[in-house]
C-alpha cells in the first residue's frame, strides 16, 4: 500500500509543482503579450479562469475548491485497494490537477477560494489552459485506454 501511496503522492507533488512553477513564469512573461509558439498552433498568453473548464461555473470558485480536496480525499481512500500502476499513476495526475488548481482559488483571491486559476497555454481552438488541466486531461485519457484494453 504505501507504494502506491508514494508513487501517486510523488506524481501529484511533481504536478503541482510544475503547474505553479509555469504558472509564475506567464504570469511575469505572457500578460501584456501573447507569445507565438507555433504560428497558429499554439501560444502561450495569461488568462484568468473564475470558474471551471471551458469558463464553466463562472463564481463557484468555493464550490469548485471543495470538491477538488473532496475529489483528493477519495482518491486517496481508494489507493487503500490493490490497483494498476496506471491506474495509481492516473490518480496522481489527477490529484496534482485538482491541487494545482486548488492553490489558485486558495491563494489568489481575497476571499474563501475565490481566486481565479492562471490559463497560458493556447492550443488550436481549444480554450486556453494550464499544465494542472493537462494533468487532469491525461489521467482520463490513460484510464480509458486502460479500462479499453482490459476490456
């Protein structure tokens, strides 16, 4: 058990603090211009987030918080069962993404969780967002390839 304890704990400190890291850096570099990456493909430029994915629940911020540790809280209790190392490896993805998050909204704002979340990374159409979502996003994807293969 605490092996996949450690592992998931490791995989969702490295994600953090990765995401806080590059959070800081298109905070100091991206806000008064976007930078031009790949011409058309992507860029990075500094958003401000309230809400959720794709500007979803604009305000809820406290909402949001509490469910990104209540979503923590569960992973953690099921690491109490045997699983894959991928499936262990998702979860630290994805609780490094809920906390990346989480510290924006604990940090940022002047009230309980209402900070907003720093988005840099401008991909294509797709709305802009930062490393703590493409932690999150590959979980999912890793757990469905997973979920498929055993299929």
């Amino acid at each position: 058990m605490s092996r996949r304890y450690s592992t998931a704990v490791a995989i969702a400190t490295a994600v953090v603090g990765f995401d806080l890291v590059t959070k800081r850096v298109a905070a100091l570099n991206f806000v008064d211009a976007s930078q031009e990456i790949i011409p058309g493909v992507l860029n990075f430029s500094y958003t401000e987030n309230p809400g959720a994915a794709f500007s979803l629940f604009q305000g809820a911020g406290p909402l949001l918080g509490v469910a990104a540790v209540l979503i923590v809280a569960v992973l953690l209790l099921s690491l109490r069962t045997e699983r894959p190392m991928l499936e262990v490896s998702a979860y630290g993805l994805v609780m490094g993404g809920a906390l990346g998050n989480f510290a924006d909204r604990l940090f940022r704002g002047d009230g309980f969780l209402d900070g907003n979340v720093i988005d840099w990374i401008n991909l294509w159409s797709i709305p802009t967002f930062n490393i703590a979502d493409s932690s999150i996003t590959v979980a999912v994807v890793l757990l469905i390839v997973d979920a498929w293969r055993r299929r």
